[in-house]
C-alpha cells in the first residue's frame, strides 16, 4: 500500500468514509514514472481565443474550419501556408492533430467540395485526415488584418530581416544597401529556402529600392513607379507578367523577381506559431513548412 495502510482502509471503508474510486485507487500501486494527466483544449476553445485576439473579427467563408470542428480535442497544434498531404503528414508525426493554414486546403478559394467529390485525390486525402482525427482550421482575411501589422507581411519581414529598411508610408517600399537584381534574388532564394524564382530584367542592373507587386496588373503596373524591382508572389504571367516584361523593352531600367506563392507567404505563418504559443499553453505549436514545391531544371 502506497497512500494508506491496510489496516487504515479497512477502518475508513469500515466506517463508509471511502467512495469505491478512492478503495481503488489506494488499492492499486502507482507506476513509477507515470505520466501526469496530459492538458486538453478543443479546437473550439484554440479559435476563441485567436478570434479574441484579432477583434473585432470578420466573418468570412475563407476563415473557418475544413476539416474536424470545435468540439474536436486537440494534442498539438500546427501552423502553415498550406494544407497539402505532406505539411499534415509531417504534423501527424509530431503529434500536432490540429493544423491552422493560411490557404486553402481543397483547391479553390471556397473549398468548395462538390468540385472534387468523387475525385480519387481528394476522396484519399479527406479519407487520410479523418482517419487521423486530423482538424484544420483556415485564417487568411483575419491574419492579413492583424493589427499593427498583417501576419503574414510581418512574417516575411522577419524572415528577411528587411523591418529596418522599410519605409514609412502605405507603399511596401525597402531602401536596401546597394546591391544588384541578382543580388536581391539570392538574398530572397537563400533566407527563403526558394527554389524557383525567376527574373524579369538584367540580373546586373544596380538596384537600392524594392517595392512588393500585387495580385493585380494595377498593383504591378504602380509599384515599379518609385522603384529599381518589384518582387511578386501572386501575379498573373498574361497581364503583370508581360506589362513587366514590356517595360523593360521600352528602355525602363527596372527589374522583377517572381516568387512562389508559398515562398511570399510560408513564413507569415511562422509568426502565428509565435503569436500563438502565449495563448495557448495547453498544448504543443510548431511551425510546420509547405515549403516551396516547384524545381527547374
């Protein structure tokens, strides 16, 4: 007997002080080493909180859960650009079964699942996540909103260590040390891990100040005006891609380099591992990479 003697538990039950729970548990020996009761929070409780945190929320279809749902008990968490097949494998075999994403996990904007139902891709992905008590849960409009400073932007900054040299105002300009197109290219390739970034322009041309393109042809078409390179990670190649490429045929010395999609955004969701860990407490959080997929040859 470990908490008490037999001759003690016999009195106590005698008198019907003891519950059968306390009879057992007095009865059985503690196992040396055991583990202390691991903490739980639902995945519920985990969205609470980051929707406390980022008030006043906007409800949006982008920002909700895609796979699992709020009364899903969650053992780890883990944050990241994407929610392909990879990046969820990876938090299985850490122990993270709730996964927060940046993008969309099903291929469209809205998951919309009617598209893919039926289709063998996503019939074995959505099959693998709930096979796995995987949860995922989307934060895109309400990360891009986080007040100071958006997330993501925030995330990249850091990555890059590039704060000190942006430059007050609403336009994402950075005054650099002099360095060249090609130089900008490598600094972003080796503090990004990105393999796939192309050029627009003279890899020489001599560049101080870089501005940040946009989704649209406009975004790409004024962020040039004030700038040597403009660096783009959603563009489309039939409109920015080619008013780029045209404006540098018309004597314009300028420049662009043009990222993966995951390599502008990856690291914004580090920072919500960041962000996040003070919150929640209960649980383990890592950052999990998507990692940028394209190779050349």
């Amino acid at each position: 007997m470990n908490d008490l003697t037999r001759r003690q538990l016999g009195m106590a039950a005698g008198a019907g002080l003891l519950t059968q729970t306390t009879l057992a548990h007095a009865a059985t020996p503690k196992a040396k080493g055991a583990a202390a009761p691991r903490p739980s929070i639902t995945a519920g409780e985990v969205v609470a909180r980051i929707q406390k945190a980022l008030s006043p929320w906007q409800t949006t279809y982008r920002d909700t859960f895609k796979c699992g749902g709020p009364d899903s008990v969650v053992y780890g968490i883990g944050s990241s650009f994407g929610g392909d097949l990879r990046v969820l494998q990876r938090c299985k075999a850490q122990g993270l079964n709730m996964l927060i994403v940046h993008e969309p996990t099903f291929y469209s904007d809205q998951d919309v699942i009617g598209w893919v139902k039926g289709d063998p891709v996503y019939e074995t992905k959505r099959a693998w996540m709930e096979r796995n008590n995987m949860v995922v849960w989307r934060t895109h409009d309400n990360w891009h909103a986080r007040k100071p400073i958006d997330g993501i932007r925030q995330g990249w900054e850091t990555a890059m260590g590039w704060d000190k040299y942006l430059q007050p105002g609403p336009k994402r300009v950075h005054v650099l040390p002099p360095t060249t197109l090609r130089g900008v290219a490598v600094e972003l390739a080796t503090k990004l891990k990105a393999q796939s970034i192309r050029l627009i322009g003279d890899p020489d041309l001599p560049v101080t100040r870089v501005g940040s393109g946009g989704h649209q042809l406009q975004d790409c078409v004024t962020a040039p005006l004030d700038t040597d390179c403009i660096i783009v990670s959603e563009a489309r190649e039939f409109d920015s891609h080619e008013y780029l490429r045209d404006s540098i045929l018309t004597g314009e010395r300028k420049g662009a380099i043009i990222i993966a999609h995951v390599t502008g955004e990856d690291e914004g969701m580090r920072e919500m591992e960041r962000w996040l860990r003070p919150m929640v407490t209960e649980v383990p959080i890592h950052f999990v990479s998507t990692d940028d997929a394209y190779w050349t040859v």
